[in-house]
C-alpha cells in the first residue's frame, strides 16, 4: 500500500501553506523556498525552535510516511530506465520513489551524475527531485540530496580533485585539511547538494585493503584530528548553503581479516577501544550531523545490526544526537548475505532496533516502506523508535535549511565549482608530498639539469593520478576527459628556460635517453580502483615498473622515482633511486605540486601517516606494533619508511623539551638555508606498563612555521585519552582508563619523563 495517496490529498488549503512551484522547468533557474507563514502549521515557520518544528511534524505524519523518511534511494533509480540506465530524471519512478512511498533521502552514488555532466545540470537534476518531492508529497517535506564528495565534489565534470584523504593525511596539517573539506563543502552546496559522506576516520593499516588511500593514515589521533577538521570544515564551510558530513565507516570497518573490503573483521574489544574507535569518536564530537556504519562485521556481528556500536558507544559514550545511516544496502545484506535474519521485515527491524535511523537503500523503495510495515505488524519494531529516528532526520532537514532553501540557483553552478579552489587544492598536493629519500641532495632539481627525461606511465596519466572516485565511482571512466594538469606537464611548466624536458615513450625509450640526460624522473604508480576492486593481495610496484626503475638506476645517471599510488607500494627493485618522493593521488592539480617540490618552489614538507612495508606479507603493518618475543627482523616493527618518515630542503633540530602531566614543551630550530614547515609530533611510551604498549605512541601533533635560522618553542596539549587503554587480562572489557606510572614523552631526539598518579 503506497504510504497515501498524495496527488489526492493535495488539497487547496494544503496548497496554501507553501509555494508550490509552476513548472519543473521553473524550479531549474529559480531561488524559491518554502515561505514561512505566520497562520501556518508550526513546523512550516523559520522561526520557530527547530525540536517544536520537528514534533509539530512528526505529528501531523502517518506512519508510511515515516518509514519513507527512514530510505534513502539511488538516483539511478529515478534517472532514464529507472535500472541504472542513467539518462534524464523520469516521471513515472519518481511517482514511485518519491510520491508513493516517499523516501527521505536521494543519493548519487559513484558516477551517478545526470545526463549531461557539468555543475549546472547537476543543479537542475537535484532542484528537480527536490521538487518532485516538495510538491508531491502530502505535508511537502524535502528531501536531503547525499554524495561521496571524498576529495572535492568528485563526480561532478569540472569541479577540481582534491588529493584523497591518503594524501592528506600526509599533510599532518588540520588547517589545510578543513579548508579542502569546506572547498568540497562549497562545490557540493552550489549544486544543491546538502549531504556528503565525507570524511572517512577509519584507520589504514593493511596495505592490501582497497580502501587504504580513502583514510587518512594509520595512527588514531592523527586520522581523529584530521577527521574533526574536515568535519569542522564542511559544516561551516563559508559562503556555503549548509552541508552536512558523515563520518564513516562506524566503526572498525579497516581491518578486514584477509585485507579483503568487507570481510569480517575479528578485533580484541581492547584494540576496538583503545586503537579503532577513538579516531571517529573525536569526528564525531567535533560536530558531525551523521555517521555512516560499517558494511562490514566486527567480532561476528554486522555494524548495521549492532546495538552496542550504535546505541551503546555512539549514543550512550559520546553523545551522539544526530543521524546514522546504514552502507550500501546493508539493512538488506542481513538477510541476504549475512543470513542473520530470516527475512527482509526481521532485517529491518534489526538494524532499526540497533539504532539505525536511515536505511541506504538505493534499490526498492516500496520494498523498503513494506518491510518496515510488516516488522511494526508483527511488532518487531515500535512506533516510538520509528518516531525518535524520523525526528532525527527531520531535525537535520530543519537545522540544513531545507524547509526554507531547499533549491539552488542552478545558473550559477557552473561558476561556483568549475576550477573552484585550484589554488588551495595544489598547495594541498604539495603539503602532501613525502620526500622519503634525496641522495646527494639530487632534489630539488638542479638549475644546471639541462636535460631531463620523465619516464614511467603514469607520468602523463591525470585518471590515475585521480584516483578511485573520480567521476565514476572506480576512477575515471573511458571516454571521459578529466581537466586537471598531470605530472608531465607540470614538469615541463615549471623546468626553467634552457631545459629541455624530454618524454620517453617506451621503457627502453626511457633507458636510453637516460644515458644522456642529467636527471630522470620515472613515475610509477598503481591503476585507479575503488572498494573491492582495489583490495591488492600483493600490494606492490608492478614488475615491468620495478623492471623499469632498475634499469634506469643501472645508467648510472641520478633517477628520482615519483610513486603515485594510494598505499605505500612494496619497490622491490625500484628500491634505491637517488630520489624518492610519495605523491599519493594527488588529485586535478597533482601535477603542479609535484612540479612545485621537486623544482623547489615548496620546500616539502609531508610526513608519512602510514608505514611503508619492506616486503610483501609483512602486512597489515603499522608502527603501535606491539612488542612479541621473536626478535627476527620482519617480526617487530622494521619498516622500509616508518610512520612520521619525511625530508626536507632544509634541517631541523629539536632542542628541548620538557614534559608535566597536561602536555610538553619543545623548542625546534630550523638550522638550514630555507624555511619550512616541520611537523612536531610527541610521543608517548612506558617503560613499563600493565598490559602491552606499543614503542611509541603519538599523543600529540603539530605543525609550525620556521623561517630559515629561527627557533621556537611549541606548546603541545595532549588529551589524556590519548594515554589511555583497556585495562585487565586477555579477557579485558572495561572502560579504558590512564595507567599510572612513568611515562616517557618524545619529540626528534629529545624526551623526558613524567609520573602520573
Ligand atoms: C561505500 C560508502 C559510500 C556509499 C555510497 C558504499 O559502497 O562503502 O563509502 O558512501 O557506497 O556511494
Ligand atoms: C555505486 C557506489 C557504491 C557501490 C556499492 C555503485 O554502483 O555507484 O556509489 O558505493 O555501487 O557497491
């Protein structure tokens, strides 16, 4: 049964309590809204407390109405065929999606885009649906519009690509990471779109998971502030209608047991506690409207159907008062994949009772609306948690503004997002970039290099440098052509005048030209992918790459080797070039920031936010290893380049430091010729502890500013959580507390000791 019959019950006097707009094709160009009136229902006045907004709503709702409010649907749903053809939005599916049973949310998945790509049309797409949903619905309640806007508002033709999270990460830097996430925010907001799934917080330490490059890093404080800024930076994104983040995958979605997305994932409750969750915890205080679950099972029991991660740690622990959305059609996976329901209804209500409030159901909606009317039936589910969920959702549309914004002007799309913040993103590329190896000082690049030769197949390859997620949802597809500058090009832009740069075409094009050049720079990499097509059982440079590299190494001329990949990628044979310099994915300006550190022109400055393995097997690898009693080289932490790892133009000495029990102090200098930024990061370790520490542990970061010569001294704040651990035997579940004792605080080569008690 459709939840009413809304083009029936669309009475005049209804009519008067909202601006129903004349045509679709009206809404396209328009800024309309959806009037406050003073002699009008409660929920419809602007000014009104948004908690009596919501209840005066939820009041006036049936319960098929609610249980619309708890879908989300795929746009392709609504597009063309209405099976994923894409195409134009079509008439008769939106009836059903969005009038029949009318779904509280619509979503563009991965390359999801409308028919014709470009920002404006991505705003006349979405005003559409908004207002099919505004005007089709009895009680014309909009509908919030999600993306993956995972590094800038990628599925959009035209807006600038950020570098993935991955990379970001590398910046070590929560100012630059806000101010992508607000960029993203921006280009999202221009098109109508008012929530994205963005940021990720979960952890990458197997090298094999696909989704590694989509996190940003290993460590949990790092991942944590870096998460809470782009929280931070997408909420209050300036100059922006309001967007909503998410922080996903809730929680322990990283570590799938054989490095496969998605498998389960078998976790101790003291790794859960002390190492997994802190790092979404801190996101999701720093204001997040939502978190998106895990796809994936922990300990025998799927995210989606969990009550102690959805209610008890996320409601309960840290106060959590916004919307849970589950992944991919997940509500369902718990019948039909993880077979812990015996039908669709019990799935339902599983998730429901867990504290699901919104279900990401891209497939059926009407499905959807009879299956959670079937569990109330039976009683699975009760009408009071069906109300708590909707009110949460319906709070979140109050507080974005949909009731009074809920359409943009499209015509001013296109300017808002193409090329939008191509500044900010290639200053981000060049924080990103790690310089993990510059023998003989071989960068930056010399003013005498005459002729250099770039080689490698990556070195003119935009899509890959991109990455996952980029247009389509596995990267750029075939006949797309994404603007943006690659490292080719960079190269040849920015190399003085008198240099000649040179492209080989071949491998052994490539190795001959080397012979005479004064620089090479091979690019290697690893091909754009998303999710489980990413996942890499053997996360290392394709042999003819390494083949390629050792040949160059062998012209006895110097090789600066260039990795664009999103995971440390095991060199085997690549290994030892004179130059080496992590680039990540560094999005549409990748290419100019390359460009920028290895001419100089950024004195760099990332630092490796994740563990780069020696050998294939040695994964997962992350450097909280904690201590074993086989002292064999590959058994304990031993690293190709550690976590932290990172060169510059210039030195650094760290030359003091002292420590009390809130933070520590550390005076650094910049004892070279240029100025720079260095990334100051303070751990902590016990020289003696209850249960296992790892050697070092970060507990506090930041990053300064020294001009050539200058000296500073640095206050460094540590929040005790970071100290803190599960205490007890193998069996140990309670609530992570700070050991007392010695702890031992370090920054560069300087540390001291504090007792706490
Ligand atoms: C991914 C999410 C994403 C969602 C919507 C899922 O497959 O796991 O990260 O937000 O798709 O595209
Ligand atoms: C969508 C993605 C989604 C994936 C999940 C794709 O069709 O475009 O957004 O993450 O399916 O399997």
């Amino acid at each position: 049964m459709p939840a009413n019959e809304p083009r029936t019950r669309l009475t005049r006097s209804r009519l008067r309590n909202l601006v129903v707009l004349a045509t679709a094709a009206a809404c396209a160009a328009a800024v309309a809204s959806v009037p406050a009136q003073a002699d009008g229902p409660l929920y419809t006045r602007a000014g009104a407390p948004v908690d009596l907004r919501v209840k005066d709503l939820l009041k006036r709702m049936t319960l098929d109405e609610k249980i619309g409010q708890m879908d989300q649907i795929a746009v392709a749903r609504i597009q063309g065929d209405c099976e994923w053809s894409g195409g134009a939005l079509n008439e008769s599916c939106m009836k059903t999606v969005l009038a029949d049973y009318p779904v509280g949310s619509v979503i563009s998945g991965g390359g999801m885009a409308p028919a014709k790509n470009t920002p404006q049309d991505w705003a006349t797409m979405v005003n559409a649906v908004q207002k099919y949903a505004i005007t089709n619905s009895r009680l014309h309640i909009p509908i919030v519009y999600g993306v993956d806007g995972v590094h800038g508002h990628n599925n959009v033709l035209g807006a600038t690509i950020f570098p993935h999270q991955i990379g970001l990460g590398a910046t070590w830097d929560p100012g630059t990471v806000h101010d992508s996430a607000a960029a993203t925010a921006r280009a999202v907001a221009a098109t109508g779109i008012d929530w994205n799934f963005a940021p990720v917080a979960d952890l990458a330490r197997d090298q094999r998971w696909g989704r590694y490059y989509e996190t940003y890093g290993e460590d949990p404080l790092l991942a944590g502030t870096l998460a809470a800024a782009a929280v931070d930076g997408a909420e209050h994104a300036k100059g922006a209608k309001r967007v909503a983040a998410t922080v996903k995958h809730f929680g322990g979605y990283s570590e799938p047991a054989n490095g496969h997305d998605r498998v389960p994932a078998d976790v101790s409750i003291r790794y859960l506690q002390d190492t997994l969750l802190p790092s979404y915890k801190q996101a999701v205080q720093s204001g997040a409207k939502s978190v998106m679950v895990n796809s994936g099972a922990v300990n025998g029991v799927p995210a989606t159907a969990s009550t102690y991660l959805l209610t008890k740690v996320l409601r309960q622990q840290w106060g959590f008062k916004g919307v849970t959305v589950s992944d991919w059609e997940d509500v369902r996976a718990l019948q039909t994949r993880y077979k812990i329901a015996a039908d669709y209804p019990e799935a339902i209500a599983l998730a429901v009772n867990a504290g699901l409030d919104m279900a990401m159901e891209p497939y059926f909606a009407k499905e959807w609306s009879q299956g959670l009317r079937t569990a109330v039936d039976r009683r699975l589910v009760s009408q009071r948690r069906i109300d708590e969920a909707v009110s949460r959702i319906l709070k979140m549309k109050f507080e974005l503004g949909l009731f009074e914004h809920p359409y943009v002007d499209a015509a001013k799309a296109d300017a808002a997002v193409n090329g939008a913040d191509t500044g900010l993103a290639r200053t981000a590329a060049a924080e990103s970039q790690v310089l993990l190896r510059n023998e003989g000082g071989v960068l930056p690049v010399s003013p005498s290099a005459k002729r250099i030769v770039v080689a490698g197949s990556y070195a003119d390859d935009i899509n890959d440098q991109a990455g996952g997620w980029t247009i389509g949802w596995q990267g750029v597809p075939d006949g797309v052509t994404l603007p943006g500058t690659t490292i080719l090009k960079g190269i040849r832009e920015a190399a003085p005048a008198g240099t000649e740069v040179v492209q080989a075409k071949t491998a052994d094009d490539a190795v001959a030209q080397a012979k005479n050049a004064d620089l090479t720079i091979v690019v290697v990499g690893e091909k754009a992918a998303a999710e489980g097509a990413a996942d890499s059982p053997r996360p290392e440079l394709a042999a003819d790459q390494q083949a390629l590299v050792k040949s160059l190494k062998a012209s006895g001329k110097p090789v600066v080797t260039v990795v664009v990949a999103g995971r440390p990628l095991v060199l085997g044979d690549a290994e030892g070039t004179q130059g080496l310099l992590m680039s990540w994915l560094p999005g549409t300006e990748g290419g100019h920031a390359v460009a920028d550190v290895l001419f100089g022109k950024v004195n760099p400055s990332g630092r490796m936010p994740v563990s780069w393995p020696r050998n294939i097997g040695d994964e997962p690898m992350y450097y909280q290893q904690l201590p074993g009693t086989n002292g064999g080289p590959e058994s304990s932490y031993d690293p190709l380049y550690a976590f932290g790892a990172g060169l510059s133009y210039t030195t650094y000495s760290f030359d003091a430091l002292t420590a009390d029990t809130k933070g520590v102090k550390v005076t650094v200098s910049n004892t070279g010729a240029r100025d720079g930024d260095l990334v100051v990061p303070v751990y902590a370790s016990r020289p003696v502890s209850d249960v296992l520490a790892p050697a070092r542990k970060l507990v506090a970061f930041t990053k300064v500013h020294l001009r050539a010569g200058e000296h500073r001294t640095v206050r460094l704040d540590f929040a005790k959580s970071a100290l803190a651990v599960t205490p007890g035997d193998i069996d140990g579940s309670g609530t992570p507390r700070v050991e007392r004792g010695t702890y031992t605080f370090t920054a560069g080569d300087k540390s001291a000791d504090v007792v706490l008690r």
